[in-house]
C-alpha cells in the first residue's frame, strides 16, 4: 500500500541521486528534438548564446524557486498552496497544474513513444535505401495508424508505472542513476561520430560562431520559451522532486547543476545532429521534421547508419523515459497525499488506464481526426499541447514566483533557499528576479503565444 497521511514521507537517499532524477526531468524531447531545430532556424550559434543567457538569469531562478517550495512544504503542488497560502484559493491553481500534467502525459507518451517505435524500426533497416520523400511518407503513414503508435504509448507508459510504483530511491532515483550516465555515454558517441563526418566543420562553425546581426524579437522570445520549458518549470514538476529533499541539501548549487545538466545535453544534442545535417547538405532550420524525417535521411548516407541512427533513437526515448517518469510521479504523488491513494493505485489506474484513455483524441489527430478541429483551427494534439505549454505553464510559473515573492514572503524563501547551503548562498538578487523579473518575462512569453502579440510588434515596428 501507498503511504497514509502522516506517515514518514520517502526522500531522496543521496544528492546525486535528486540531481540525475529532476536532471532526467528536465532533460528530454525538448533538449534532443526542439533544441537542435530552434538552432537552425535562429540562427546556429546566435540563439545558443541568447538561450544560455536566459537560462542563467530566469531559468535557474525559477527551478530554484520551485524546488525550494517543495522542499519546504514537503508535498505536492496542491498541497505547497495550501500550507503556504492557507485560506486562499490559489490551491486550485495546483488542481489545474495536475490536471494539465495528466493531459501532457497523455500525449507526451504517444511522442514517447514514436521514439521507442523507431528504434525498432531504424535497427531492423525499415529506412535503408529509401529516397527523403518516402522517408517522409513512412513518418506520415506511422503517425497516422492509431493502433500502431497506441501500442507503442501503452508500453511506454507501461515501463514508466513500472518505475515509478517501486517509489523514490528504489525506482526513480534507482533508474536514473542508470539511464542519465547511459544517456550521456549515447551522446558523446553520436557527437564523435557527427563531428568526424566529412563537412561537419561547417556546421560546427554555424554552431559556435555568433553572429549578432542575427538577434531578433522573434529569437529571444524562442529562447525564452525553451529556457522555460526545457527545464519543466510551472507546472509542479520539480516542485514534487524538491518535496522528497531533505533539509541538509545545498539547493543552490544542486539546482545549478540540473540546469546546467540540462545545458549541456541541448548542446551536445546540437552537436549530434547540426554538425551531420550540414555535411550531408540538409537545411538545419527543417523544423520538427528534422528529427523523425531528416536524420534518418542523414543515417542512410553515414557509414554504419543503422547503428549510429538506432543509437540516436534510443538516446531519445532514454531522455522521453526520465521526463515521463517525473511527470507521472507529479499527479500520482497528489493523489497520494491527497486523496490518501496507494502508490500502486494511483499508478496504474491514474498513471496508466485514465492517461491512456485522455490521449486517445490527441493520437487519433493524427489520423481519423487529422482534418477534426476544435478551438481556432487546431486539432486535439495540437489543442492540448498549447493550453497546457503556453497558458497553464506559464501562469503556473508567475503563480509560484508570486507565492514566494509576494504571499509566503521573500525573506521567507530566501531563508529555506539557504537552509543546508554552505558552499554558495542565495542573495536579495534571487528575490528580485523572483518577484519582479520573472512573472514579467513568463508574462511575455504567455503574450507571445496570443494574437496580442502580433498587434504589439506591429506597433512598435511601423
């Protein structure tokens, strides 16, 4: 059975433990799929440097500012509300951020599990000798077949309940000091092999030249959005990760390590496919496109493809793996503490059967669906996708900075920020980022995302 209220609450058993477990969240299809392809299309080595800049100085705020509310309030999102809102309604902010994280998990896993299908599928040579357009086609023709990529979610979100009803140290952190080390070793191989590829130096000139004449409002506010959700921020998930910390845990320089963990698996992940993209002449700015149609159009003219290209694959179902575990584990978790759920109930009926049921309309989308729209002009994947990324996300981040800020008080977080920390402590500067910087640059990026933002820069622009 699952813990009862009052009962000891599980923890971490180590600090590299926490680190690779909230860095396995923050690392994922964001970091290995999105990141390359924000490259490209902005401008290579411009928008890393634009990113890095961002992530420093609103990125690490605000994960240091969530994980520091769940190891205060030692519970999951609903529950940080109401201890450190009592008497407010903002709880219903946390029921929202469950909800949207049950909704991103229901297509997340079928994204998930795209990945795992072409592993298979690059390994047993289904893309060898085939032209870029039939590439195309097979992409088209897997995504749409319901049944195909439904077997392929239910096992991927079969194997994360697996790890996640063993619990924290003998199944996320278990696995994660597993999968994150195998993760890196995958990286650094494909990096090699990428970089040694006859004319992959002009990719990596593209890649670690900046150009300044290449900054736009559009690539800040790119940068700004993947800062922000490449690192998960918003929405709970680190909040539950922080809720399993001890006391003694040096939070500012663990959380600098996540995000700079994070950092790094972006770049590298950059280095794996600009590079190779640039020596076999593709255009880097393909898009989404440019991991499950380009790169294994890419493996075909590669040396030892099938290999390097089944490599690649797993590399990122491992990094889908770490982020679904931390994402299931957000919302099982509140039902566990809440509604006093065992473990083993709330993962596989929540985790899995109701997860699976909610996605069914995001995967037929894709299909029998694809020409089905809801709400302005967007289909149920894509409608899904952008209420929880660019509104729930967002108001949940400036809702947690507000919290810390404002409601439980600055002086308060910074006190529990520095609870533990000896090497490097947290000064007025966090706080000021935190009540003031942040929610307006969150702010900007949930503007953004709204047709107010095309009537702004008309304004400013004419």
């Amino acid at each position: 059975m699952g813990e009862e209220k009052g009962s000891v609450r599980e923890s971490f058993s180590s600090k590299t433990g926490f680190i690779l477990a909230a860095a396995g969240s923050a690392v994922g299809l964001a970091n290995l799929w999105r990141f390359p392809w924000l490259v490209g299309t902005y401008g290579g080595a411009t928008f890393i440097v634009v990113y890095l800049i961002i992530l420093a100085f609103l990125g690490y705020p605000l994960l240091l500012n969530e994980i520091m509310i769940g190891r205060k309030a030692q519970r999951n999102i609903v529950g940080a509300y109401k201890l450190l809102a009592p008497n407010t309604p903002l709880f219903y902010l946390g029921l929202i951020s469950v909800l949207g994280m049950i909704v991103i998990l229901s297509y997340y896993s079928a994204v998930a599990g795209w990945t795992l299908a072409y592993t298979i599928k690059t390994a047993m040579g289904n893309f060898g000798n085939l032209s870029s357009e039939e590439i195309g086609a097979t992409f088209g023709a897997f995504i749409s077949n319901p049944k195909e990529v439904f077997i392929w979610q239910f096992i991927f979100l079969i194997l994360t309940a697996l790890v996640v009803n063993k619990g924290i140290e003998k199944g996320i952190e278990k696995w994660s000091k597993i999968l994150m080390p195998f993760l890196f070793i995958l990286l650094i191989i494909l990096a090699i092999r990428s970089l040694t590829l006859d004319g992959a130096m002009e990719g990596l000139k593209f890649y670690l030249m900046p150009d300044i004449t290449k900054i736009s409002i559009d690539m800040i506010i790119a940068a700004l959005g993947q800062a922000f959700f490449s690192l998960s921020v918003g929405i709970g998930a680190m909040l539950i990760y922080g809720s399993y910390l001890k006391k003694d845990t040096e939070l500012p320089v663990s959380t600098g390590v996540v995000a700079i963990f994070d950092f790094l698996v972006a770049f590298i992940g950059g280095l794996v496919i600009i590079p190779a993209v640039f020596a076999f002449g593709l255009n880097p700015g393909e898009g989404p496109g440019l991991t499950f149609v380009t790169l294994p159009n890419v493996f075909n003219q590669m040396p030892l493809g099938i290999l390097f290209g089944t490599l690649f694959f797993l590399l990122l179902a491992f990094a889908a793996f770490t982020t679904t575990i931390n994402m299931m584990e957000t919302f099982v978790a509140y039902f566990k503490d809440e509604w006093n759920l065992s473990r083993q109930k709330a993962v596989w009926i929540i985790g899995v059967v109701i997860t699976f049921i909610i996605g069914i309309p995001s995967v037929l989308s894709f299909g029998p669906w694809a020409e089905l729209t809801i709400f302005f002009g967007r289909n149920f994947f894509d409608f899904a996708d952008y209420v929880v990324s660019n509104i729930i996300m967002p108001i949940g981040a400036i809702m947690l900075a507000v919290l810390s800020g404002w409601i439980w008080g600055a002086n308060n977080a910074i006190a529990e920020v520095n609870t533990g920390a000896m090497k490097f402590k947290i000064g007025y500067w966090w706080a000021f980022i935190i009540k003031y910087l942040a929610p307006i640059l969150v702010l900007i990026i949930l503007i953004s995302k709204t047709p107010l933002y095309q009537i702004i820069i008309d304004l400013f622009t004419k």
